[in-house]
C-alpha cells in the first residue's frame, strides 16, 4: 500500500479500512517507547458480517510536542485480504 499524508488522506484511508465493519477491536500484545517513538505489536479486528476477521499488526508512532507526528503499520495485505474472502474470516 502506498504511504497515506495529510489529516483528510489518513481519515479517507482509516474509513476504507472500518467502512464494512460493524464493529472494530485492537488488542495490544506488547508495547514499547523509546523518547519520542512507540511500538506496538497488536492485533486488529473487524467484525464484517458478524464474523471476525483478525490481522496481526506492527505499529510505529513518532511523536513531538505531544502529539503523532508520524504512523506506521506494519501487516501483511495478502493475509487480510484472504481472511477477508475466507468463510468464517479465518
């Protein structure tokens, strides 16, 4: 996937992402901060259709003057869209 820049481009993509979920859970495995940047080992989940469809997830925030500056995932796009396709979302 290309980088995604600017508030309206990241809230056009995050909206791509939740538009056909009823609901959305991210459930954090591990943390760690480092100064300005924190790490994140999660696993995000979509309720599509009532089943629930899990993708592993690294994230990447950098940080200034208390707010994100900077935020990246790190995910396999294949695995989801497979999960996505699969019955039972597994």
């Amino acid at each position: 996937m290309p980088a995604v820049r600017g508030k309206v481009a990241i809230r056009e993509s995050l909206a791509g992402f939740m538009a056909s979920s009823e609901e959305v859970q991210w459930e954090v495995l591990n943390l760690a901060a480092d100064a300005d940047v924190v790490l994140t080992e999660r696993v995000d989940k979509f309720k599509i259709n009532g089943v629930w469809v899990e993708v592993p997830v690294m994230g990447v925030f950098e940080t200034a003057g208390g707010k994100i500056a900077a935020w990246r995932d790190y995910f396999d796009l294949g695995q989801f869209q497979s999960r996505l396709a699969a019955p039972g979302g597994e």
